[in-house]
C-alpha cells in the first residue's frame, strides 16, 4: 500500500466529540475533533515558517498533549519530526540536531534555557510551543498560527505515502553514538495492530502517558495505538509513583505499559499494598527484562503483567505475552505477534527449527526501512531477505515461547566459557538484599575476561560482598560468579530504562574500585 489515510483527520471523522488525551497538570481535555483541527494549524504555521515536505522540525519537550498534535501536524504537512532527549545537555544534543539537518526547533517552558543555548549560534530557529512562557523578542509557535489567514474552508485530508519518514528516533545509547531510526506511518500502524490484538486495547480504554516523548514507548506504548483505537490517554509531563498510583486507585486508567525500573518503583511506594488493580485490565512491560521476583510480587497482589521485547527499529511491539500463560512463563516476552516474522539463526548462519538458541531476527511492516541519510548503518542492520538483525540471543522453548537470553555484545569469554550477563543478573536479583543488578565483562589477566556486578540494595538492607559470592557459587558455575562486586545507589539508564553498559565499563578502567573476590 502506498498511501495512508491522514490518521488524525479519520479518528476525528469517526468519533468526533469523544476525548483522546487529558493533560493532568492543566486538566484540559481535548477531543478528537480538537484534536486534529489544532494539528491542521499547527501544520499551516509550519508552512508559514518555510518548513516544506521532507525538512526536519526538532522538539524538545516534556510530556504534553501538544507534542502528539505536533505528531500528527507534521503528518499532514510532511514535515519530518525529531523529538530530542531534554535529559541531555546541549554539547550531547548538539551532534544529533546536526546530524538531522533541523531549521526549526520548538520546545516548552521546561526545556527553554537547554534550547536557547542548543540553538545559539547554528542558525536553527527557534520557536516555543505548549506551555512555553517566553521573554521579549522569542516567538511562539502559537504567535505565528494567529497570524495567519483562516483556512477558506474545511482542509482536505492529505493522503500521507506509507514509507516516508514521519519522525526520527535516536537509538538509545547503550552501546555509544546514537543513529536516527525512521519511523513510518506503516510501522505505526503495524505496531498498533500488533499491540491492540495482544491486549484486547480498545476505544473504551484509558491509559496514562509518562514515558519519554523522545523514545518510542512514549509514542507506541500505548498512546498512539489507543489514539488509533479511539481511546483516551491522560498525559503527565513525567513519571510519579504517586499520581500513577492515585489515578489506579480512583480506577481512572484500565491499560498500562511500563518498563521495569517504573514497575519497581510503584511496588516500593508505601500505597502499593492498598490500590485495588482490579480496573487495570492489561499491563505490559518493556525495555528490558521484568526480573522474576519483581513478577512475582504483582501476582501476589493478583496482578500479571505481561513481559515483551521490541526495539525502535521494530515500532516497537514484536513480542507481548498472553496474560493466561505469563504467570507460568515467567521470564518469556511470550510469540510473535501477528504482523511480525521472526527467526533464529545460529553462529554459522543456519536458522534454528523448533527449540534452540540464536540470533534473533525479524522481518514485518513494522519495521523500520533504515537508519536516516546512514546507508553503511542500514545495510549492516539488514540479513539476505529484509531480516532485522537484533543483537539479541533469544531462546525458544518447546510451547514456542521465546526468552531474550542477553544482547550478543554483552556476552563475555571468561577461560574459554561463553557467559551471558543477564543470567548472573537474573541469579543476584533473587538474593533477598539486592533489588538490581547489573554485570558485565571486564579484562582479566589470568581468566582473559571476568564478571563485574554493580548492585542496588533494598532499602534497609546491606549487601556482604563475601558473603554474596559465596551464595552465588552455589548457584551459579564458578566461571559466571562475579569476580567484581561493587554496591551503588543507582545505575545509569537510557530512558527505556536500558542500563548503559558502555558507561559502567568506562567507570570500571578508571576507578578500578571494585571489591575483588576469587573465582
């Protein structure tokens, strides 16, 4: 299919006066027919400004309502969206707005000193929106939209091509430099099916919207597949256990999506133990691994939620679980969901028929077309036959099942043994004084590579360096105990909630402040 129906204009078309999204700072409310009528003169006013089909428009913003009529703005104009990562300062940002080739930035009242000094200099203009307050000479996105004529009569839905980009993702810098991932209306709309026929999502759903605006679970998980469905998102401008909790408790929210860090975080607020779930009728969880005793702690409240695995290169949903089968798969993200291929392939390049381990790969219209003007990126993503290459091991079991097993760069040789960091973490999360745990491999002289572990205690609670290896040799080989134990208050994470290895393996050569234990 090579066009698309303007998404904005068709949900307003559909259900006109029924709410998509509530701001919870403000407590506006806008419908769909507001909705897309405001997304109409925002793209009109980026007209107004030069920005023509195919040039970049940056954002850079806290979660607002306002960013999604922006989403759907630049659809309507072909405008290209890079949503920005507002945690990062100006040098880190810098790199990516280049890279892009924005004109335009816009931001809110949050981020205006990080933009003002983002833009200093390199000739992008400059412009705030939502909730910006401005000083004299700094305009306003709205200023500009006021200016102009009325529309002569009703704007004709703009028939939007399927595979042009329509935003650019920066991948989240596990590993080191980001690459701008295309996003697609057809992604869109693949990862809305995949997502919606896992969870049963409906027009009749109300989720709440806190995840980064600038990743793709804040887009995908779930708000733009509920907008698609006709349903409601209240949107606050970040994550607060609390104002999650309150909206649970007052039965305001009947889907979730979150990654596990904001699962913890709920579970260790004092309200946990008394908010009914029993509203919330799917919860899912991404971004990494749900650790099993975290799982078991929802269910003892009656709660399953439902492990999955996608990347920004794949919309994201690939994989969710069933709700039925998730408390005896723990650990499993559950099948491939129904717009999604996948397979595995061994070492030597063979494809892995019924149980076994290997490369995970996946093929669908969900995923992305390429990494942005980076050709040399794209083609190193892509196998023979449009197969994605994850970089993830994943493990399939008899029932068809899948468990990612741990990313391929992250795999260690520790005497001539292949260890995968995220089975030693799944070991040190079960001891009752660690609430996480990170290892990764380090150099070694003797072993060539050995286990460092970076661990968060529970609150009240301390962690025996000793005494922890000594209950790790009893349920771990010798080779995967790690030799490094070093107790931290926090870990570094992207915001998927992805810890960044690649810093703790900087820290790890020059501090050299690890606790060392023998093998």
């Amino acid at each position: 299919m090579d066009w698309l129906t303007d998404m904005a204009a068709k949900r307003a078309e559909l259900t006109p006066d029924r709410p998509a999204f509530t701001d919870h700072a403000s407590g506006e409310v806008l419908t769909f027919a507001e909705v897309n009528a405001r997304a109409e003169r925002v793209a009109r006013a980026l007209a107004a400004l030069g920005a023509r089909d195919g040039d970049r428009v940056a954002v850079l913003c806290l979660n607002h309502p306002d960013f999604f009529v922006l989403l759907f703005a630049a659809q309507k104009s072909g405008v290209i969206l890079l949503p920005l990562n507002w945690r990062q300062p100006p040098p880190e940002l810098a790199p990516v707005l280049e890279q892009a080739g924005a004109r335009i930035l816009l931001h809110d009242a949050a981020t205006r000193d990080t933009a003002a000094a983002l833009c200093e200099g390199t000739g992008v203009r400059r412009l705030g929106f939502a909730d910006a307050q401005l000083g004299a000479g700094e305009e306003n996105l709205d200023d500009v939209a006021d200016g102009l004529a009325p529309a002569a009569g009703p704007v004709e839905p703009r028939r939007v091509p399927a595979e042009a980009p329509w935003y650019l993702l920066a991948t989240s810098g596990t590993t080191g430099a980001p690459k701008l991932v295309i996003q697609t209306p057809t992604m869109a709309w693949a990862n809305a099916v995949n997502y919606s026929q896992a969870t049963g999502l409906s027009g009749d759903d109300t989720a709440v919207n806190f995840l980064p605006l600038f990743h793709t679970a804040g887009i995908n998980l779930m708000t733009l597949p509920l907008f698609l469905a006709g349903g409601h998102s209240i949107v606050l401008r970040k994550f607060e256990a609390e104002t999650v909790l309150d909206l649970v408790r007052r039965g305001r929210i009947t889907a979730f999506f979150g990654v596990p860090a904001i699962y913890q975080a709920l579970a260790l607020d004092p309200r946990f133990e008394t908010v009914d779930f029993a509203p919330l009728r799917s919860l899912g969880c991404g971004g990494a691994p749900m650790p099993a005793p975290l799982l078991r702690t929802y269910l003892a409240r009656g709660v399953t939620v439902c492990n999955g695995m996608g990347m920004t290169e794949t919309g994201p949903t690939v994989f969710l679980a069933d709700a039925a089968r998730a408390p005896q798969k723990i650990g499993s993200v559950g099948k491939a969901q129904i717009l999604t291929e996948v397979r595995l392939v061994a070492p030597d390049g063979t494809v892995v028929e019924g149980a076994g381990e290997g490369e995970l790969q996946i093929r669908g219209p969900g995923v992305t077309p390429g990494y942005f003007e980076n050709p040399k990126a794209t083609a190193e993503a892509f196998a023979e036959g449009g197969w994605l290459r994850s970089g993830d091991v994943a493990r399939r079991d008899e029932d068809g099942y899948y468990a990612i097993v741990d990313r391929i760069k992250d795999m260690y040789i520790s005497g001539g043994e292949n260890v995968y960091p995220a089975e030693v973490e799944k070991v040190l999360v079960t001891h009752p004084a660690v609430l996480d745990a990170v290892v990764l491999g380090v150099p070694d002289d003797k072993w060539g590579e050995v286990g460092a572990a970076y661990l968060i205690p529970r609150p009240g609670m301390t962690i025996d360096p000793a005494a922890l290896v000594t209950w790790c040799r009893e349920r771990l080989a010798g080779y995967k105990v790690p030799r490094h134990i070093e107790i931290v208050e926090d870990l570094p994470r992207t915001a998927a909630g992805k810890v960044q290895k690649h810093i703790l393996k900087m820290q790890h050569a020059g501090t050299g402040k690890q606790e060392r234990q023998g093998r």
